[in-house]
C-alpha cells in the first residue's frame, strides 16, 4: 500500500511539471518578448531531465557490501565499503546511499547512521564507505542498501531497497591474564597469585583419529604410520583438578564485564594447557564440559559471542543443582555473576567443602555494592569462600590482590 502511493504521488508530481511547461508555453505565446520564452526554455530542460529520469529503472542498480574483516572483537573498529554499480551511465545529479543497520549493532551506543550524500553524474561505478569505531559483541546481520535519487527541482524523488546481506561474527573481548601451567596459576606481569591448583596427571590409554585442536604433542606416531592416518593419544585423567566457571545469566547491567571476565579466564587457562569448562544458563542451558585444546575454546568463545542477559529465573536457584554433580566435587569453581544475593550466599554455604567455589562479583564501571550484598558477602566468607568484586579494572590485579 505504501509503495502503491508513492508511485502515485510521483507520477502526480511529473503531472504538475507538464502543466508547469504548459502554463509557461501559453504565457509566451500570449505575452511575447524575450522574457516569457527565455522563461519556457529555461524550464524546458528541467522537464525533459524529469521524464527521462521518470523511465530510468532504478530497480535494475546493484550493490555489492565489502568489510574489512570477515570476523570481529569486541570493541573493534568496522570499516564498510558500498560499491553501487549500473549499466546505464543517466546522469544524476545527487544520490543518497544509505546501509541499513541493524538494531544490534546501534547498543554500543552509536546511533550515527551509515549514510552519505553523492553526486554520480555519469558514473557506472559510486562508493560509499563508512565507519563504525566499536563494534558490540553478537551475530549481526546487514541485509539491506537504501538508494535515494531526485531530480533537480526537488520534485520528483525515486527510492529503492537493494537486497545485499552480509553477516559476521563480533567475539567477546578480553583482557590478557597470565597463567602458570605448572602452578596452575593466574599472575600478572609483576608477580602471581594463587588462584586455583591445577595438578594433573594423565595416563595414555586409547587412540583416536586426529582433530582439529589436538596437540602436536599427543600425535601417536607409530600408531599413525601402522594404520596410514594421523592419530593421536587418547588421555584419561588420573588426578587432578580442572577448572569450570558458572556464568550469570540474569539480566544485569554490568552483564558485558561479565562475559569479558569469563572470557579472559578461559583463553588465559586453554591456551597455556589447562582444560576449563562453560556452565551457561539463561533462557536455555549451555553446558561445555571441562577440555582443552584451540578447537574447545573457539566454542567456547562462539557461545559467548551470541550470550544474553535472557534468564528468566535466579541464578542460585539454577546454579544449586549444578554445584551437587559429583563431577564438581574436585573441580575448581568460578562462579562469575553480578549482584550477590541472599539466596546465592545460601547455595554457596551448602557447596562442596572438598573445592569451595571462587565467587567475582562483577560491577559496571562507576557500580557500587549494595548494603545487601555486602551482608551476603560477608555470610559467605565467613564459610571460606572467597569473593572478589570487580569494577572497571584489570583482572590480573583482582588475582594479585587475593594473593
């Protein structure tokens, strides 16, 4: 219905245009001299540009939508190109591109539109290109150019949506953590500090074909030259403990602090040898279970990239059953959330004694603890659990100052 009436106020505007040159047409032949028919032929143009721009198919333009990165972090800068292409080299005066963004790539904060003001003339060939200084984590989708074109006049005004979608991926961001795989610690630069202790022994018992994260190390290469295929070792774990963090899903407003602090400690131990596993749990329930290597960890950070503050329960009551798996008792725990509540301070209490969890509180930036939190706090490291809180800082300085 909309595009039924632009179609008709556009031929009624090229309608008022012709009875303009009419108009002018009769004053000259009625009046004479040289100023009604220098007014005739000095409009004279401006309606003939207007029915040929009238018959130019705008529909038939092609657009191609090029990004300077297939893959994206956090916070990174996205730079687009629009390349418009057409067959016809009509003359237009002005042309206005515009690319279509999606709501998720305007939470950052950034609400200036990817558009700009051309002038083709007779190009086949117009580019466009923008800028977007920090990207947000998530999935994000460009489906659709906007191209708007007129005639000199102001008059008539032609618009078309160009079909063009391109997606790519905005993984979390992250803060680099040292890690000490023979401690099994996490340290800064100046110093370490205890954190959890990873001491593991395995023992080598099947064979496996080959996958894309396993380590040059676990390659068995007699096993590979008997049967003509890559192989690698299969380990099962004698001792040890591992590391799972229980990420808060409820709706907080320091929830991208949150991912941005999980993700740290996760490529900080996987990427120096430790395995470490995800417990995600928010409109439904992601659960990584504790491994190594460069293949888990994409996943990992795959599911960070699209997570949402969407859990419509309370994180202790989701995080309750997950403490009591008998898996969890020798597990080093991080329990990631963003406000610390009477309930939570409970579950934790009642928690394993054999690996008591590591609570980080995380808060935005400027965020303070409540008098609330503060009595739950207080309840729990009087059971022995630590906690950590967290605002607008560097993570390697939250694990110093635990030391």
């Amino acid at each position: 219905m909309r595009e039924r009436i632009g179609h008709i106020r556009f031929w009624w505007k090229l309608f008022i245009l012709f009875l303009l040159l009419i108009s002018t047409f009769c004053y000259a032949m009625f009046q004479g001299g040289f100023v009604s028919w220098f007014l005739f032929y000095v409009f004279l143009p401006f309606v003939l540009y207007a029915v040929l721009f009238a018959m130019y198919p705008l529909k038939k333009i092609e657009a191609e939508r090029t990004l300077s990165r297939g893959q994206f972090k956090a916070g990174d800068q996205l730079e687009a190109v629009i390349t418009i292409k057409r067959k016809f080299p009509f003359p237009l005066m002005f042309m206005i591109v515009e690319d279509c963004l999606p709501g998720s790539l305007l939470k950052n904060g950034h609400a200036q539109r990817a558009l700009r003001f051309l002038f083709p003339w007779f190009q086949k060939e117009i580019k466009m290109a923008y800028t977007i200084p920090s990207v947000p984590r998530g999935d994000h989708r460009l489906n659709t150019v906007r191209i708007r074109t007129g005639d000199p006049l102001g008059l008539l005004e032609k618009e078309v949506y160009v079909r063009l979608e391109t997606s790519f991926l905005v993984l979390p961001s992250y803060q680099k953590i040292r890690y000490d795989a023979n401690t099994g610690s996490f340290d800064d630069k100046a110093g370490h500090a205890a954190d959890f202790q990873r001491q593991n022994s395995y023992l080598a018992s099947s064979v496996r074909e080959y996958q894309p994260g396993d380590r040059f190390s676990w390659v068995d290469w007699k096993t590979s030259a008997r049967r003509n295929r890559l192989m690698t070792k299969e380990f099962e774990q004698v001792k040890g403990r591992n590391l799972c963090v229980f990420m808060d899903r409820t709706p907080s407003p320091a929830f991208e602090d949150i991912v941005v602090f999980t993700a740290s400690v996760l490529r900080a131990a996987l990427q120096n040898g430790a395995c470490a596993g995800l417990v995600s749990i928010g409109k439904d329930r992601s659960l990584f279970p504790i491994r190594g290597g460069e293949d888990h960890l994409r996943k990992l950070f795959h599911h960070l990239a699209l997570a949402d503050c969407d859990s419509p329960h309370p994180f202790h009551k989701l995080l309750e059953s997950e403490l009591q798996l008998p898996d969890m008792r020798k597990t080093a725990k991080y329990i990631v959330t963003g406000r610390m509540t009477a309930g939570l301070s409970h579950v934790l209490g009642n928690a394993s004694k054999d690996k008591a969890p590591s609570v980080f509180l995380i808060k935005e930036k400027g965020g303070a603890v409540s008098p609330e939190e503060n009595a739950a706090i207080e309840h729990v490291k009087a059971r022995g659990i630590e906690v950590s809180v967290i605002s607008g800082e560097r993570f390697s300085h939250v694990f110093l100052k635990a030391r």
